[in-house]
C-alpha cells in the first residue's frame, strides 16, 4: 500500500443510540476523515463530543442500541458491510485498540509475561515456542525488561501497566493502532513517557495511529492529521499545521485559546464558557451556535457544510462563506 493511499477512509459515518421512550441520541453524524499509513490522526474535542463513539463505529464495539451508517473503508474493504465473523478477522490483527482504563483491564493475579502469551495464543497461530519469543520483542519494545515481564500487574504502576496493554495491543501486528485517551490516567511525566513510548513504536514498526486527546499539546507533539469533533460532527479537519497556526473554526480557535502553552497543557477544554449540545435535543442550525462568539442570525436555523479552506484543510461554518463573500 502507497504511503499516499489512504489505510482507513471514514465516509459519511453517523451513528445514533435509540433510547427507552423511542428516543434517539445522535453521537455522530456525517464524520469523514482519513488516515494514511505511517501517520498520526488526532481525534480531539470537549467530552461527550463523539470521540470514543467514532472509534467504537469503526471497530463495530458498540451496544445492539447503536445504529451505525456511512462507509468504513480499511484497505478498500467496507468494515460495516462485512459480517460480524469477517469483521472479527480485523479487529486486533489488522486495528487495535487502547483505551483510558485498559491498564485495568490485566488479569492481577497473572504473570504479565503469560498474559501476553494468551493473547499471541489465542490470536496467532504461532506454536508456543516461538509465541515465547515473540513475548520477549513485545516486552522489549515497549520497555519492559524480561525480569519485570515475570512480576504481576499489582506490581506494576500504572505506567508500567499501560506499557503491558501496548505490548498486548501489538501482539497480532496490527496496521493500525487506536489509542483512546491512552495516558488520562496517568501523571504527567509517566504521561510524557508513554506517548515518546508510542512515538518510538510508531517509527519501528511503521504504525498508523488515530489517537483520541482532549489535549491539544499532545497533538501537537504526535500528530499528523487532526479532526476537530464538535457535538458529533466534525467542525474542521486539516493537517496539524494549518490546525495550530491557521485555525477557521471559533470552536478550533477557542480550544487553542484554551491551551495557551502547549507544553504546558494544564489548562481544561472546561475553560470554554457553555456546555456542548445534548444530543436527543439538538439545535436546528449549528451546533456550536450557543456558544459562538462570532455567530450570525443563519446560524440558529442553517447547518454549515464542510468548505475547503486550504490545501486538505477543511472546515463547518458559515463565517467562511461569508468571507469568500467579501473577498469575490
Ligand atoms: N451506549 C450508549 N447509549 C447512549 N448514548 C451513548 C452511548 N455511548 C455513548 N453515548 C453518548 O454519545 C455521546 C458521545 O460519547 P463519546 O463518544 O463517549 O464521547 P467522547 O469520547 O468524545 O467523550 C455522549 O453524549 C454519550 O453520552
Ligand atoms: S456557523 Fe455560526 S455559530 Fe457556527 S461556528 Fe460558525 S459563526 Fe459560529
Ligand atoms: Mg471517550
């Protein structure tokens, strides 16, 4: 596959929840995006935005409640077309997944070592031997020494045991790797290993990454390509340079305001005044419209469609238009 080919092609991708009293809770809607081989898609916005719902859509991991729609393309194979068996030969071989509390999710009172053993057992059809020295890479590639391998997870920090959940992750040598706010849990230097841990990763074994953040000095060390989610749609979506230096959306420009020092990423996407919209009530026009400062009276009742505004850059709002208005 070209490295100008895209691996995964989001199309379209809405998803909804049907609630009790035929009530329905649109998480996403009409998310398209792309991830190219060798490179890092952030995937930020305020909680609640859609994040985790537009990497559970593609993995096909979502409650029976959940209808998903669009098109799903990995390696031009449509993922939500397949059926759930077909669909079981991608996920962990060809895209896996780490999550905020996967570190949790280690069995205490198992050896690490023997935990990542299962995993390449029950996935791979390697005989144990060598299954035992594919372990050994695994460990050393995330950091972990063969004598730390042999401890428990309740010896383990929280760092340590976030690097085991890597180490499992790989263990099917995926193309892609989804990482859901990977280092939340974490305090901050453990935080900063982790993601240079990734980095390292990414480089060696030539991984994709869609890496899910509220943190926007995070994306601007890791990534590539960033899509900006808000109330699930996507509000603008470009390379992380026209991202940080041009942005075009006010919901992007708040959420750079609100990360001031991006080395320093103490301050919270809370900063911005309002709350997202609720998703069984949503507003008619766009969805940020309560909380822009730049707003327009079609705003309330007018949706905004994606524009191209640079090269790969796109974003949603109808200031853009406005503009090109001006400018003709
Ligand atoms: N199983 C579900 N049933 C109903 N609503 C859900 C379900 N899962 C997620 N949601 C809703 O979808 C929205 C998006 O959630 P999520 O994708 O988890 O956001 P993020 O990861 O950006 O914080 C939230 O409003 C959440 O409450
Ligand atoms: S479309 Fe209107 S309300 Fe929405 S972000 Fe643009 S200016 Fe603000
Ligand atoms: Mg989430």
């Amino acid at each position: 596959m070209s490295e100008s080919t895209p691996l995964l092609s989001v199309r379209h991708l809405s998803t909804f929840f049907e609630l009790s009293g035929n009530v329905k809770a649109y998480a996403l809607e009409d998310v398209s995006f792309d991830v190219y081989p060798y490179q890092t898609l952030g995937l930020v916005g305020e909680s609640g935005c859609g994040k985790s719902t537009t990497l559970m859509s593609i993995l096909r991991l979502l409650p029976p409640n959940a209808h998903i729609s669009g098109q799903v393309l990995f390696k031009g194979v449509d993922l939500l077309a397949l059926s759930e068996e077909e669909m079981r030969a991608y996920r962990w071989k060809e895209i896996a997944l780490i999550f905020q509390s996967a570190m949790n999710a280690l069995n205490p009172v198992m050896r690490v070592d023997e935990q990542i053993l299962e995993a390449i057992l029950l996935h791979r059809l390697l005989p144990r031997e060598q299954a035992w020295q594919r372990v050994q890479e695994l460990l050393d590639l995330v950091g972990i020494a063969p004598q730390r391998g042999r401890q428990y997870p309740f010896q383990f920090s929280g760092g340590m045991r976030q690097r085991a959940m890597i180490a499992m992750a790989l263990a099917c040598s995926p193309s892609l790797l989804f990482a859901d706010e990977p280092t939340t849990a974490l305090d901050v230097m453990i935080q900063a290993q982790v993601l240079e841990l990734l980095k390292n990763i990414q480089k060696r074994l030539g991984l994709a990454i869609v890496l899910v953040t509220h943190d926007l000095g995070v994306v601007a060390e890791l990534c590539d390509q960033v899509v900006v989610l808000y109330g699930g749609k996507v509000a603008e979506y470009g390379s992380v340079d026209a991202i940080y230096n041009s942005p075009q959306h006010p919901y992007t420009q708040k959420l750079l305001e609100a990360f001031p020092d991006l080395h320093r990423p103490t301050a919270s996407l809370a900063s911005i005044p309002g709350t997202p919209p609720r998703l069984t009530d949503l507003p008619s026009g766009c969805r940020f419209e309560p909380r822009c400062f730049a707003r327009l009276e079609r705003c309330r009742h007018e949706p905004p469609a994606l524009r191209e505004v640079g090269e790969k850059h796109y974003a949603a709002c109808h200031l853009l238009e406005e503009k090109e208005n001006l400018l003709e």
